[in-house]
C-alpha cells in the first residue's frame, strides 16, 4: 500500500514503537499516532480505523476494540501478547499479530548470560575487583559450575527451544513442562513444574505471561529447585512469585536468581537490589540494535499485510 489520501486515518498507532517502524507508518501508511491527538479523536474517526499498530507494552483492551468498528487487524510489536485481548479481536473477526522468531535467538542468548552471571557470580566478582578488595590470588568465594548441569525449561516456545539448543553446547540433560508435551523435540517432559524444579539444577523461564502463567513459579516450586538451585526468568515478571522468591532468597532456600523481568517493573525491590546472589537487569533480553530494528519492520510489513487486504504474516492463535 503507497503512501497517501488512500491509507490515511485507517492505521491507528496507540504508542511509539521505535525509528524503523514510526517513520514508515506515519509516512507509507499514514498512520495516526494516538498519543499526539486530542482526547475526542477516537469518538469523532474511530469508525475509519482498520488496522491498529501497537506494542506488549501498550496493548489494545477490549473497550478500544469495540470502539473501532471497521477494525480489521491488531499488529503488535514484542512477542507477548498478553496485554492485547484476543478473545475479544478473535470474537469480530479481527486478526492479530506479534514479532516472534526475529528475537529468540537474542533472547536465549542473555538468557545463558544471566545464567552464567548468576552461576558464576560474575556482578559480584566485576565488582569486588572495582572496589579494590582484590588483593591477594584466591581470596574470592567459589562459584557454580554450569556445564554438565541439569537444565529445565518452563515454556519449550520458540525461545525456549534456542535455550535448549544452546545446553547442548554445555553438555546439559535438558527436560521441559508447559500446557503439553512436544512430539518434535529430544527432551523429557515433566509433567508438572514442581517435578522440573526437583529433578533440575537450574530452571528458566521462558513462559508467556497472562492470567494462566501468573505466579506459576510459586514457593513449592522454588522448594523443590532448592539451595543450590538457579532460577532465571527471562519470560514474565508475573510468572515469579516475587514476594515468595523475596522470602525464599532470605531463608537461603535458592542458590541464585537471574532476572531480566520483575512484577510491577519498571524498578526492583529493595530485597533483591540488595542480594548478591541475583542478578538483575531492566528488561532488555531482545534489546539490540540488530533484533529492535527487526521487530519494528516487522510490525510494518505486517501493517503493510492488513491494509493490501493480505494474511499477517505472524499471526497469533486465536
């Protein structure tokens, strides 16, 4: 779809996404960015709209969908997609998108370098050396060997499957629970989370967030992974029973925490600010240039997709 009178105000755009998907929105498909618009735009040129640009962080509920009548397609940047409701798009007819497979790889990579950071407790050894108590060959405490280890996944998704894939390479047994077993992979399946976490050394999370995931990873779970036990998240912060993992970090009852993802973030707890046994980073497991850059064009191409009355090209299940 070209540029022009044509497209112009049937692409809504409800946040800023990024520089390789705002420019060629606004200027290819004239698209209309929400948050510069007066209050009543919606009321007054919502029945134009067809196609709705948006990201996780922003979402799309079910009170804009029925506010949008001509809508035909939400197309949203991140690979989650639990701030968009679905439910309610799927119910009109209207297809939704995501940006998976672009990001797993960069995602399953810092997900093994907070695996190793934490194992290895390299903050607190980058640290030590920074603040001058390096002053004699042996005198910081021993770390966790990662190789060899037991690996367990929550979520064997696209990203999961690239952590997987990577343990492998660390001579990992790896094993895996979700909603169901995978018939096209080598791993074991456990059948609950609480057998993954007693069976495994380390656990990642790799699970997508929404009401059916929240505060999976409860107590029990963090029981059964046990002292000398490493969790990593890198899926949703609302998987993790904070406030369990707070206590359990307190009791000694986890041997690590890698944290890319926390519950109300932006921002961390003080307990776990202050804890040398996590490792804590502000959400940016798909943060660089090279993946961002192909998450935006994504989200155009599938914008592009909707208006020339096309499939998405990364549709999400209904």
């Amino acid at each position: 779809m070209s540029a022009g009178s044509s497209s112009a105000g049937r692409v809504l755009q409800l946040a800023p996404i990024g520089p390789q998907a705002d420019a060629p929105l606004a200027a290819e498909c004239g698209a209309i960015p929400l948050w510069t618009c007066d209050p009543d735009w919606i009321e007054r040129h919502g029945h134009e709209v067809e196609v709705v640009a948006t990201s996780v962080r922003r979402g799309c509920d079910a009170a804009l969908v029925e506010r949008l009548p001509a809508l035909r397609a939400i197309c949203s940047w991140g690979v989650g997609y639990e701030t968009i409701d679905v439910a309610a798009a799927a119910a009109r007819g209207i297809a939704v998108s995501n940006t998976p497979d672009v990001l797993d790889d960069c995602v399953a990579d810092f997900a093994w370098g907070l695996l190793l950071a934490t194992a290895r407790r390299i903050v607190v050894a980058d640290r030590y050396v920074r603040e001058g108590h390096w002053t004699q060959l042996g005198g910081f405490p021993l770390s966790t060997r990662v190789s060899g280890k037991r690996l367990g996944i929550l979520g064997l998704g696209r990203i999961g499957r690239a952590i997987a894939r990577r343990g492998s390479g660390f001579d990992m047994e790896v094993r895996y629970h979700g909603r169901t077993a995978k018939a096209d992979v080598p791993y074991l399946y456990e059948p609950t989370l609480r057998d993954l976490a007693r069976w495994a050394d380390i656990l990642i999370v790799a699970c997508q967030g929404g009401p059916e995931t929240s505060r999976l990873v409860d107590a029990p779970v963090m029981e059964a992974l046990g002292p000398t036990g490493i969790l990593v998240n890198i899926g949703r912060g609302s998987v993790v029973d904070q406030d369990a993992l707070i206590r359990a970090l307190e009791a000694g009852l986890l041997g690590g925490v890698g944290l890319d993802v926390l519950e109300n973030e932006p921002g961390a707890p003080e307990a776990l600010r202050q804890s040398e046994r996590v490792v804590l980073t502000p959400h940016v497991g798909s943060a660089t240039a090279d993946t961002r850059g192909a998450m935006e064009r994504l989200v155009v191409d599938n914008v592009r997709a909707a208006l020339a009355g096309k499939p998405l090209l990364t549709p999400v299940p209904a």
